[in-house]
C-alpha cells in the first residue's frame, strides 16, 4: 500500500489529460431535455441561459472548494468542473477543435495537475495517433452532477479515477481471465499481453447555487444536464450519485436513461427497486445509526438484572425530514420490540402549533414544552420525576434549546443519543458534548484501506494537501465510488479471455451487468459493500459513536477532539474528550460508556449537586460534589443533599466524609 506521504509526492504523476468536451452527437432538443421529464420553468431555463445541451456547458471558473463557499447572493451558471480523460480512441477523436485544455493554464486549480505530468495518459494525448484502445484499453464514463455546495461528493472521486487510470504503466486497472490486475490481485499491479483494461472518464458537471436559485429550479436544472450528459457521452455507463435533496434528481435519469446510479443517502425509504432497479446505496442504512446506543443500555439492564420494561426510552424527532423520522423511529420500534418503556414525540418543525407566526423548530417556547415531554421537570423537592431516561433526539438547530431546557428540568438521562453529536456542532460545543452518543457512516478510526491508501483518513488526509480542505466522511464515500465500479467490472469480466466492455455494457447486456452489482460482495477503504433486495449496503455497520475522554480511546489520533479556546481543556477537570468510536465491534476503539456519569449514583461522602444539574453545560457529565464540613452520606446514593452530623459529632474540619467522628467534651 502507498502511504499518505507517499501519495503527496506522487502527485504530479497521477496527474490525468483533463479534456472537454467538443463536437458531440446531439442528444437533446434545443428547448429541452428528451424523456418524460416536465417541460422546463422560465427559471431553470434562465439559470440554462444559453445552455442547450451538455456540449454547451462551459469550464467552470472556480476550484471545488470556492464553489462549496457560495452564499445565497452568489449567482453561478451551470459549468463543467471536471472531464478527466487520459484516453485517447481510435482516431484521436478528442484533438480537432477540442476546447482549451485546463491543464494548459493552473497548477494551482486543484480541478487539474501540473502540465508537466510525463504519465502514459499525456504522452497519448500528445500523440492522438497513439490509440490506447488498439492497445486494448477500453473506456467507460462515470457522470455526476452536483450542486456548488458539495465538493465533498465529487472531489474523492477525482483522486480515485486518477489513481485507477495511472495504475498498469498508465493503462488503467486490469480486467479479463489473464489479467494481473484482476480483483485477487489487486488493482495496481501489472498485466500481461493480450490482457484487455479499463480507463475511466470522469464528467462532473456542478448544475448551479441551489442557495441562489432555490432546489425545485435547482433540480429542473440538474435533471436536463444529466440527462443530456448521459444521452451525448456514448460510453456512460455508471452515475455517481449528487448529494442531498439532488440524490433525488438523479433518479429520474437512471430510469429514464437504465443506467446505475450509486447514491449517497442513507434513509431507507430513498430505495423501491420495484419502481426503480437502477437506484443503488453505497451508504450504510440510516436507520441503524442509534441500534448501537440502544443495544449498549440493553446489555447493562442485563447485567444489572433489570427488566426493560423499568427502563425509559424517549424519543424526539422532526417529521418534515425522511432523515430524522426515520432514524429516529428506528430507534423507538427496536426499543418497543424489546420491551423499554417508551415515548415518542414526533413534530412538524415547519408548523406553527400557537400560531404565533414562528416557525415550531424555532419557536423557543414550542421546543420547550417538547423538552418537557423528553425529561419533565422536578418535582418540587428536586426528586426528578421517574427513572433516568434514555433520550434520542432526532433534531438540528433547536438542539441548543432542548439541552438548554432539560437542564433547567433538572434532567440528568441515563444516556443521550443526538444526531448533532457527529456533526459541527459537536465540536463548537466543547463543555456540552461529552458522553453524547451519536452515528454516521464512517468514522476516522476505520481500518479499512485499498491498494492506494491504508485508510479513510489518509484519503482526507491527501485531499488537504490536493484541494485545499480537509474533507469529511462523504469524501471519502465519493472516493470508493469509482474503486468500487472498477471491481465490479474486474469481477464481471474475471472469466473472460478478450472482454468486449463497449459491448457489455451496451442497451442490449446491460441488464447483466445491474444484475451482477446486485451479487457482488467486495473490500473497498468505505469498508464492504454488498446488497440487499432493497438494494441497499449491507457490507458492515454503521459508525456508532460516542464522546468520551481521550484517555480512554486507543487511537493517537488527534481528530475529533474538542478543544476550549485553544488549551484541550473542558469543564472543571482539564479533560480533553473525543469522539470514540464504538461500533462496528471490529473497527471500535473504545467501549460505550453506560449508564451517564450525570445519572450514576454517587459515592459515599458525595451528593447530587443541584446547582451543578442546572447550571454545568455537561448534562451527561457527573453531578457529584463532596459533602460539605459536618455533613457525611455513609453509602453511594442520589441524594441530593448530605446529612448533618449528629450532635456531639464532627468531621473534624474534613470535607467528603462518610462519617461523623464522636467528638470528646
């Protein structure tokens, strides 16, 4: 494997012919794109301008990262951001009158690599007369479209092409029975004559600022330039799946267009291979992000000899976002299957229930009286009412006013799991995260690597140096994307002597090549892929997580630690916590900690601090203080105050005693 230093100095030879495209067949009328699609609104033709067809997209003139910083004000046309094309067909097709090359112009765009580049893919362009498909390299095109905000989906996949491209002398990855490079192999080793290999084109078209232009124009936009992409590029055969609301744009154009697209979304609802057989999910399901947490209170109820049924288990969650439904309703039917005492509180966050003219997620009081409901307030003797609850909250920006007001209720959960704790607000909230509980996808602790890199982070790690951000989790997704297809067709081709890939993935076979993807079990650095008939991931499972201190996570790395103000320190004990990753079992590097300091009993010679409930930012961290000079608790407890001293006893000056010393007259 290549390390990530490695990797930085190898740049400039990895770096792939980036052409754009020229004359194309035409695919598409002037006015609109072909296919059962809604003729176009006035505003998503305005945002075309004069882009008829894909052929008509021009180079975009920002890098990946500069077009993920546009603001509502920041008006963009649709634009080419990468055609990665170290190919050359029979006949050079691409050399008359192709448009400007961007290699040609920047080192400094990451959209390309330095025009000094000596890799077989260059030295092919040079020579249009050299044709790497009479030296039997096919080449199959991968086509995405995003919108400006996501360079996360579509950056990982440049690196990938480039290095599959690069690898066998700059012939691509090995395909066929007498190849080298086949899938036992692996992807980078070389191949012998009569061997046949592939090459990747790479089209991503970024569709415009949805921030500027709002999603619904945003899609009509999206759907005509990929569709219009997909019908002009003759070997399209794959669509890398857009992010966010666009995942859905992309579905209309696979089926229209019977062509995979693998896509970037987690809900389960997302995939019906009844309706659509071409939508597949590299992601893991969503709706197994909280099982973990869940899981974890089961086994200590066990351990303790306690029934479910005496266990609370409360759930809060939005209903406006298939997201937040049903990942949290995943939680509460697993929790009700097992038996735990369960309460569900779904709400509209678009609605006004007092209709006051505020939205319900930003009506503090609204959220409020939702928090009530999670953990209601003490009663009067500062006696939380019933058990400490287990709470999973499905929220997002109202989450500051849920914890906010659980505090002042005096709640103190048995644990919290919260969509927010493997997101920013994670991190921008330091005194409040630790011990919350939460999960995603991937997790920088994964172990697992390919034949480029020895993880998930050494990817990001290469993009910082490649595109000028560190990347999250969805970079690292886009980057197995292309590795994962190249899999598939090594794995599909593995038996033939002289594979025909333009044939093979024609209109007439390629039924045989969607059904293979639904058989097909690989490694890729994501972690296994495989699927379900839902036509869902179901290699592995998904990151749980939980923030807990750096002592007890066995990962140096230091990613994912939250910092106050520079020093490492949180709360009053200078303790640094991290997001350790707990689940799947083979990929954790801590365990979950369970129940919450905050709800755990304290020891003898301590009390519930009261104040500390209210007051600390930490709700799941410990409540205790050490029993005031002349007051003891002899046991562990959740009082909430200590005893005094009887008369004619003392403890002698001391603090935290568990005692009262008889005291001579």
């Amino acid at each position: 494997m290549i390390q990530p230093a490695m990797m930085m100095s190898m740049a400039p030879l990895l770096a792939p012919i980036i052409l754009l495209m020229s004359a194309l067949p035409s695919g598409l009328a002037s006015d609109g794109a072909a296919g059962p699609y809604p003729p176009l609104s006035d505003a998503a033709s305005a945002v075309l301008g004069d882009v008829r067809s894909f052929a008509d997209l021009r180079p975009c003139e920002a890098t990946s990262a500069e077009l993920a910083r546009y603001g509502p004000d920041d008006a963009l046309a649709p634009c080419l951001l990468y055609d990665i094309r170290d190919y050359v067909p029979a006949g050079g097709e691409e050399s008359p009158g192709r448009r400007r090359d961007q290699a040609d112009e920047a080192r400094e765009d990451d959209r390309v690599e330095s025009g000094d580049s000596t890799t077989s893919g260059r030295a092919a362009a040079a020579d249009p007369a050299r044709s790497l498909e009479s030296e039997g390299t096919a080449e199959v095109a991968l086509v995405q479209v995003t919108p400006s905000n996501c360079n996360n989906h579509r950056d990982g996949a440049v690196t990938s092409v480039r290095l599959l491209n690069s690898s066998n002398a700059g012939r691509g990855f090995g395909i066929g029975y007498r190849s080298a490079g086949g899938v036992s192999s692996g992807l980078a080793l070389g191949r012998e004559e009569g061997d046949r290999s592939v090459k990747f084109r790479l089209v991503s078209i970024v569709g415009g600022n949805p921030a500027n232009v709002g999603n619904d124009v945003f899609t009509e936009v999206h759907v005509f330039l990929l569709d219009s992409a997909i019908r002009q590029i003759g070997n399209a055969a794959f669509i890398l799946g857009s992010c966010s609301f666009a995942s859905s744009a992309d579905k209309p154009v696979a089926l229209e267009n019977r062509k995979v697209v693998l896509s970037q979304v987690g809900p389960p609802g997302f995939y019906d291979p009844a309706s659509n057989p071409y939508v597949f999910g590299i992601h893991v399901n969503s709706d197994t992000y909280p099982l973990p947490a869940l899981s974890a209170l089961t086994f200590r109820l066990q351990a303790e000899g306690r029934a479910t049924s005496t266990q609370q288990v409360r759930a809060l969650y939005r209903d406006r976002s298939e997201f937040f439904k049903s990942t949290c309703e995943s939680a509460v039917n697993a929790a009700t299957e097992r038996g735990f005492d369960v309460t569900a509180i779904e709400y509209n966050p678009d609605g006004d229930d007092d209709g006051d003219g505020v939205p319900n997620s930003q009506d503090d009081e609204h959220v409020r009286a939702l928090a009530d409901r999670l953990c209601p307030p003490s009663d009067g003797d500062g006696t939380a009412r019933g058990t400490h609850p287990a709470i999973f909250a499905c929220v997002n920006q109202e989450v500051d006013v849920v914890i906010g007001r659980l505090r002042e209720n005096g709640c103190r959960p048995v644990s919290a799991w919260f969509t927010t704790a493997t997101w920013g607000w994670a991190t921008a909230n330091p005194e409040t995260i630790p011990y919350f509980q939460g999960g995603g996808q991937w997790h920088e602790n994964f172990k697992y690597g390919d034949e480029f890199f020895v993880t998930g982070q050494a990817v990001l790690d290469y993009g910082l140096e490649e595109y000028g951000y560190l990347g999250n989790y969805d970079h690292v997704v886009s980057y197995a994307m292309p590795m994962f297809l190249a899999k598939l067709l090594q794995s599909y081709f593995r038996v033939q002597d002289s594979p025909d890939v333009a044939a093979s993935l024609g209109d007439g076979n390629y039924e045989i090549i969607r059904r293979h993807l639904m058989n097909i079990n690989v490694d890729t650095i994501f972690g296994p892929v495989s699927f379900n008939e839902y036509q869902r991931n179901i290699g592995r499972g998904a990151a749980g997580t939980q923030w807990i201190p750096a002592s007890s996570v066995s990962s140096s790395s230091s990613r994912g630690e939250n910092e106050d103000g520079g020093e490492g320190e949180t709360m009053d004990e200078a303790t640094v916590f991290k997001q350790g990753c707990v689940s799947p079992l083979d990929q954790a590097n801590t365990a979950i900690v369970i129940p919450s300091p905050s709800s755990s009993d304290c020891d003898a010679g301590s009390y519930v601090n009261g104040t500390s409930i209210e007051s600390e930012p930490a709700l799941l961290a410990t409540k205790c203080a050490a029993c005031s000079v002349d007051t003891f608790t002899a046991l562990p407890s959740s009082e909430m105050q200590c005893a005094a001293c009887p008369e004619g006893s003392s403890t002698m000056d001391e603090s935290g005693s568990t005692r009262g010393v008889t005291v001579e007259q």
